[in-house]
C-alpha cells in the first residue's frame, strides 16, 4: 500500500509539473489553484462585489429609458453629483459617510443573503436542501428584502417551501431580478466547475424565481465559476450562452448583444439604446414578458453588455453596468465580483477600497470590516478576510467532492480541479 501511495505522489507531481501549475491546465483536463490564488479571487470575488453594490446605490433605479449620462467612477454623493438624478432622501446617497458610521463595508442584499447562504451551507453542507434552507430564511431573513424575495419569504410563513415559494402560481414577482443578485456565491463554492455552480445556483434561484426568471442566474454562475481559470469576456459569456434554453428571451438577449458587441465594440451606449428598445418590453410573437424596472431580463442582458464593453478591466466593466441604469447596483455588484474573482482586489482602485472615507483612509479594503446590520441572529461585525477563508474552505470542499485533489507542494497548498464539472 505504501508503494503504491508513493507512485500515485510520483505521478501527481509529474502530472502538476507537466502543466502549469498556477491556476494553469494539468494533465487529462485537470486545472490547477493554489490555496493563495484561490484565497485572493474569493477576496476578489467579495469586494468587488461590495464596490459594485455602493457604487450604483446612488442611481438603483433612476436612469431607465435613458443610461446615466457620465461613465461612474466614484461614490458620488449630493455634494458631486451635479445635476446627476439620484436617490437623494435615503442612505443610498451617502455611501462614504455610512463607511464612516460602520468604520468599514456593510450589508446590502447583493451580499447578505449569501452571507447566510455560507452559514447554512456550513451548518447542513453542499447539499443543503429546500427545508434546510427555509429554514435559514425564516431564522435569518426577516427585512430589508424586496420584490420576489420578499414574496417568497411571506410564502414560508403561509407553509410553502421552495422551489413552491418562487412557482410562478405563487410568486407574481417569479421573474424580477432577485435571484442572479443573491447567488454568485455558488460559483466561489464551484471555482473552475461551471456546470455544478450552474445547477446549484439554479437551484437557488428557484427559492424565488421560476421560468426564464433563473436564466440569467444560471449564466452568471457559469461565467463567475470559469473565470477562476478564464479571463476573455467574449469566451465566458459563448461558454454561459450554451447553458441557456434556446427558446429563453435571456438566450435571444445574449445572442443579440453578442452580435451588438461585435458589431460595434467601442459604443456601449448605442448597444445599450438596442438593448432597451427590444428587451425592456419584451415581445416574441403573442408573448408579451412582464414590464418592471427590476425584472431579471433587462438588467441580466445590461450586466452581459458590461461584461464584454467592460473587456475585463475593474472601472470600466463595474462603470458601464453603474452607467447603463435600471436596478443598476445589482449587476454593478455581480461584475465586480466577476473582475475580481478574474483579476484580484489588486486591479480595484484604492479609491474606491481605502480613500473612500470623507477623510482619512484605511490600510486595507473596507478596514477588513463587513457590519452585518440586516441579517438577524448572525454575527454583526465580522472580517473581511475571516469571510473569505470560509468561502474557501466550502470551496476545497467542493473540489474534493467532485472528484478533486489537494497536494502540497514545496509547501504550498494545490488544488487539482476535475475536468468536466
């Protein structure tokens, strides 16, 4: 038995020397992460995130039939607005003075449902199921939720567990934009394997959506999950767009804007002016999609045109998807977590991480701080980076479930992922 242990060390060292062992291709398909690299995507992952949520909070909602008028760069206040339209008379419109309050980043739908997705997942496991999950609702997630969220947790109080709380004969909101905000977390859990994040997000999605109101959940799962190996937006939205039913209006919207996109590479805004005309009220035939500022279908397609406009840069992918308006901080937040699960927090502007303060700054993103100020019976104030090494851990996890290997070489942790998941 010894013997054979030492041959099989043998062959994976051979097999990881072969390839490139940092978050490269192995033998057979495999793909390698260290524990670093992975540890600095999921800090990618999650900041980018928190980035992208506060910059568009100013304008949630606001720019609709037009996209906001400059390309946001910075956490825009009623002091620099100018005569920018914003959300003026809530905490929306103050975002460095509440970093100020909470002496760090804090809780917002885009991250706080995932905050207790980690804690259940932890708490029952990869396979946590419908019940499971209900019950960390009902527990967890009793405020500040809105549209098919907020139906779906008043269904669990009437008796009804998912997927029955985001079945279209019970949930009028089945196909808002809940779902692709609150489930990006499953493609940390999944780094690298698309098509497990894919189903698990979906399975997610359900909890308060139904129909094509999954789809685009189901195609940022697919494009978060790869871009721990991958980093060509054109390449991460075609492998998502195989996921989608061909009869989806999500599946037409991504064709279009793929072909939009390739048409003219260099005018967002006129790719936006296209986007709208056709997808914001929808009609295919005598079908006619519901109309609704948050509906998954028009800020999914928006977040597909900042992905590829955004061609993988932090500013300028999280800027068009602020600028392009609708509910406008919801895929701010989920292509930043994309660009930084790609690239790191180090391509995200301290501007926007250490020197957002009215004065001072901090040393390291967010003060390493995540006030939880929404989410009942879960810890208040919690680390950044103690977040992170949590999403991690479900991650290796995972990897091993699927079928993965952890070695250690030269001391260092390694993660082998298994091809075709």
């Amino acid at each position: 038995m010894m013997a054979r242990k030492t041959i099989l060390t043998a062959l994976i060292a051979v097999a990881l020397a072969a390839g490139s062992l940092y978050g490269g291709t192995a033998a057979g398909g495999e793909r390698t992460l260290t524990r670093a690299e992975l540890i600095e995507k999921i800090s990618g992952f999650w900041i980018g995130q928190l980035v992208g949520n506060y910059l568009g909070f100013p304008f949630e909602n606001i720019y609709v039939d037009e996209p906001i008028p400059i390309l946001v760069d910075r956490y825009y206040t009623p002091l620099n607005a100018g005569d920018l339209r914003m959300n003026r008379h809530d905490h929306r419109a103050f975002v460095p003075y509440m970093f100020t309050a909470f002496d760090g980043a804090y809780s917002d739908d885009d991250t706080d449902i995932e905050f207790v997705t980690l804690h259940a997942v932890e708490k029952y496991g990869l396979d946590i199921n419908y019940e499971q999950i209900a019950g960390a609702w009902k527990r967890h997630i009793n405020r500040r939720i809105w549209v098919a969220n907020r139906t779906a947790r008043d269904l669990m109080d009437q008796g009804l567990l998912p997927p029955d709380t985001g079945r279209k004969e019970n949930n009028p909101n089945w196909f808002q934009i809940d779902p692709q905000l609150v489930n990006e977390i499953w493609s940390a859990f999944y780094p690298g394997m698309p098509r497990r994040a894919a189903e698990r997000a979906e399975w997610g999605a359900r909890i308060t959506n139904d129909d094509w109101g999954v789809h685009p959940t189901i195609a940022y799962a697919v494009i978060i999950s790869e871009a721990f190996f991958e980093d060509d937006p054109v390449k991460l939205v075609q492998k998502a767009h195989e996921y989608i039913p061909p009869d989806s209006p999500f599946h037409e919207g991504m064709a279009d804007v793929l072909r939009w996109h390739a048409e003219n590479p260099d005018d967002w805004r006129a790719t936006r002016q296209k986007v709208h005309d056709k997808y914001y009220r929808y009609r295919r035939g005598d079908y006619q999609a519901p109309v609704s500022v948050v509906s998954s279908l028009i800020n999914g397609v928006c977040g597909i045109l900042a992905i590829l406009y955004g061609e993988g840069d932090f500013m300028q992918t999280v800027g068009i998807a602020v600028s392009a308006g609708y509910d406008c901080d919801n895929q701010a937040a989920t292509c930043g977590g994309l660009i930084g699960v790609m690239h790191g927090p180090g391509v995200i502007p301290e501007s926007l991480t250490h020197d957002c303060l009215p004065r001072g700054r901090w040393n390291q993103p967010f003060n390493d701080t995540y006030i939880n100020y929404s989410r009942d019976g879960l810890p208040i104030h919690n680390r950044i980076s103690d977040i992170v090494e949590r999403i991690a851990d479900v991650a290796e996890q995972a990897i091993l479930r699927e079928g993965g290997r952890r070695v250690e070489r030269d001391g260092e942790i390694v993660y082998i992922i298994p091809p075709g998941k």
